[in-house]
C-alpha cells in the first residue's frame, strides 16, 4: 500500500506545472509515506535569500513573520550540513543542541522535539530547498528498505530534482555555449555575423522635415500700428500688388483731417497777407511768413497721405501668402518690420530639416534627401541637400538641431508647403559594423574620455 502511495505522489509531482504547487505537494502529500505534526519547505533562492516557501495546512505563508524568519534562519546554520550529506541519505536530525543558543531558545515555541531536514539536492548535489518534518515520536536512526522512512528518502531524491527543474534559472556559460554550438544554424551564424559587419552601406540619419518654398519672401509692417484685418485668407495664391493685409486707419485719419484744416487756413491766411502786401509796403514781410506757414502744412498733408498708402500691405509679387489664423491677427499691435506671413512661390520647393545632434552624420551637399510625409507615406518626396548649417538651434520641437535645407527634384501631386513628415538623409559609404556600433563606440568614448 505504501508503495502505491509513493507512486501516487511522484504522479502528482511530475504534474505539478509551478514551483508553488510542488511546495504544497512536498508539505502537505508527504503524510502518505510517513505521519509527521508539521512539515515546512525553505528555499535556497541565492542572491535573493533564504526565506520560507510552504507549510503544511497553510495555503498562503507570510515570509515575514516572525517564524518564518526563525525557519529561514535555522535552514541557513544547517545548509552546509546539508550540503555534504551522502546522496543515498540526504536527511539530518536536527536536535537543538546543533543550533546557536539564540535559535535554540525559541526552539519550544516553533518546533516539536523531533525533526528531520531533508535536503532537495539539485544534480550537483547543492541544496536547492530544506524540507522540514516534525514530530513527538522520534524519527528511527536505523531501518530497512520495507520501512516508510526509507520511501520517504526516495522522495526527498526526487523532490529535489524536481524543485532544482521548476526553479533553477542559472546556467553555465560552458552549457549554454555547448548548447549553442550543438545547432548548425548557430554555427552557420557565427561564419555569417562576421561578413555581414563588412557589407558596404551608406550612413543616413532620419531627422524630421518640412516642405517649404525656397523662393519666399518675408511680409512685415512698413508701420508701427495694429492689423485691421487680414484680407487674405491663409495659403491663398495672390497676384503682384495685392492688398495683403490692411492696418487700423483711426488715429492717421483723424490726424490727416487736422492736417487739410490747418492746409485750408493757411491758405485763406495768405490770400489775406496777398490783398495787404497790395495796399501797404510793410504787408509784404507778412506775405512770405505765410506762404512758408503754407508749404509747412503742404508738407504734413503730404506725409500723411503717404503714411495712408502703407496701411495696406500688399504683395510685392506672385506667390501663396502663408499665414497663421487671421482671428489671431485681428486686432493685433505690430512694430515696425515686424513679420506678418510670408509670400512663397510654389512652384519652387524645397525641404527645410532639423538633424538632432546626436542623429547627425557626415552630410555634405548633394546629398540625396528623401522625405515621407505623414499624409502619404506611400508617395515619398526625393530632394537633395543644399546645405547643412554649422551652429547649433532649436528645433520646433525643443531639441538642439542643426538645420538642413533642401531643393526637391521633380514633382510630387501630395508635396505642398507646410506638409511635416520624416527625412532620410544619406551621408557616406561605410561598412554595416560601423553604422550598428557608431553610438555604442561614441557613448564609450564620451565616458571614458579615449
């Protein structure tokens, strides 16, 4: 009947999928092959420490608990012990004579008189877990192949191959390197690996771009005043000489209107000196101050009249007037050159880029640009670079960038100004080695400073 029962528990403990359900197995399962009050698994998890994995008649443990911690310990003091233990019995009777005086006063509290530790030895022999069985009848120090206890050493044997197979994570590197070597494929790959290094490629960075006009002209304020409105609306094409944008007219007019009064009494003023410097001599020295008080106030209406033709601006050629919202413009105070939009042509296009420091390569002009835009990624844009600008600026999106401009060659239906989408930019012939490793070798560079 035992034997059955030892069969029925290596069924069980070969079917057990994790390291937790064979906990449970070896705690509360082993009873069939020898009575025992309590049974407690401790686990050697290594670097992560020793610490309580399972108990008998408890589903769910807290390895914090006082005796828990107490277990953990007692199974480190005795797991040299267990290591040297013969491999035909690896159990030890543990009494509290064999403990330090600190352990072995709590002994009455946690553990009945008689224990024994079994050791769930890995193929190396180490101890992967301690099994520990307590009870008040002493545990036999001799007997024969029919006595219970002599099953329950075969099970300790395969417990812990058993525990070693669902928790053991460490491998040589002399088995994983056998391992490895064993697949042909393996080996093909290490032949392979190094020629691949050495296949021919051509450096390139992706750096996010934009198409813009390379034939544009900036639109600002020939004045200082506040924008009326936009006439225009945004990315409309315009003809030479269209009004653009037209600027607040209030302050100007109510001047201009001061300016022509004080023009009409000037002039009365010197019809009225005129008809005296007729009758008297001395009429004639009020004649000339008035003819100068005349040409002044001509010259304020004059100016004026031209400060009334720059509240419009307009477009000094053909192109697409770019712009942001006009209601952002409404209503706005602007200085004098301040810019307002840009006039592009857009029949002239080019891509404008920003390569990330660390993304750049060696561009050098010429090079081939190929830009793939977000709204058709299917339908890339191919340009060639112009040139690439030496000193550091701040991308749009808050990266320190250099810029790259572009010309685009041919045409494209989808390619508009202002369309973003992500360029790739071609520098130098290189070998496939240097462009995989070029950042780990900068990196390494930069911290160790060789």
């Amino acid at each position: 009947m035992t034997d059955l029962a030892f069969h029925a528990l290596a069924a069980k403990v070969h079917a057990a999928p994790s390291a937790a359900d064979l906990a449970f197995i070896f705690c509360n399962e082993t009873h069939a092959l020898a009575s025992y009050r309590q049974a407690a698994l401790v686990g050697f998890f290594g670097a992560r420490r020793t610490r309580l994995a399972a108990h008998s008649g408890l589903a769910d443990i807290d390895a914090n608990s006082p005796y828990a911690l107490w277990l953990a310990d007692v199974a480190n003091h005795v797991r040299k012990q267990l290591d040297g233990l013969p491999a035909s019995a690896r159990v030890l009777a543990l009494s509290p004579a064999m403990l330090p005086s600190a352990l072995a006063a709590q002994w009455a509290d946690w553990m009945p008189d008689h224990v024994w530790v079994m050791s769930l030895a890995g193929p190396d022999g180490r101890a992967r877990a301690a099994l520990l069985l307590g009870r008040e009848t002493p545990w036999p120090a001799e007997f024969d192949a029919g006595a219970p206890e002599f099953l329950l050493l075969q099970a300790a044997a395969m417990y812990g191959h058993a525990w070693w197979a669902l928790t053991e994570r460490r491998r040589s590197v002399g088995t994983l390197w056998s391992g490895l070597w064993a697949r042909r494929a393996f080996r093909w790959a290490l032949i392979a690996l190094p020629l691949a290094l050495l296949v021919p490629v051509r450096e390139y960075a992706l750096v996010p771009a934009e198409v813009v006009s390379n034939h544009s002209q900036v639109i600002s304020s020939p004045r200082e005043s506040v924008i009326k409105r936009m006439v225009v609306k945004p990315n409309t094409p315009v003809e030479a000489g269209a009004v653009l944008a037209e600027l607040d007219d209030s302050t100007i007019y109510n001047r201009q209107a001061v300016a022509q009064a004080a023009l009409a009494s000037a002039r009365v003023d010197l019809l009225q000196a005129s008809q005296r410097a007729i009758e008297t001599q001395a009429a004639k020295a009020e004649l000339n101050i008035a003819e100068g008080k005349l040409r002044e106030r001509q010259v304020d209406v004059d100016a004026l009249q031209r400060e009334m033709g720059q509240l419009l601006i307009k477009a000094p050629s053909a192109g697409v007037f770019v712009y942001s919202d006009p209601n952002d413009w409404a209503g706005r105070p602007v200085q004098t050159g301040e810019r307002v939009g840009l006039l592009a042509d857009p029949a002239v296009l080019g891509l404008q880029a920003w390569a990330p420091v660390n993304e750049a390569v060696n561009l050098k002009p010429g090079a081939a640009m190929t830009l793939f835009m977000r709204v058709a990624p299917l339908d890339p844009v191919e340009a060639r670079l112009d040139y690439a600008g030496y000193q550091v600026i701040e991308a749009p999106n808050g990266v320190a960038s250099y810029l790259l401009r572009g010309t685009v060659e041919g045409t494209s239906a989808q390619a508009r100004i202002g369309l973003r989408g992500t360029a790739r930019i071609s520098g130098d012939w290189t070998v496939l080695g240097y462009l995989m490793f070029r950042r780990p070798f900068a990196a390494v560079r930069e911290w160790c400073g060789c």
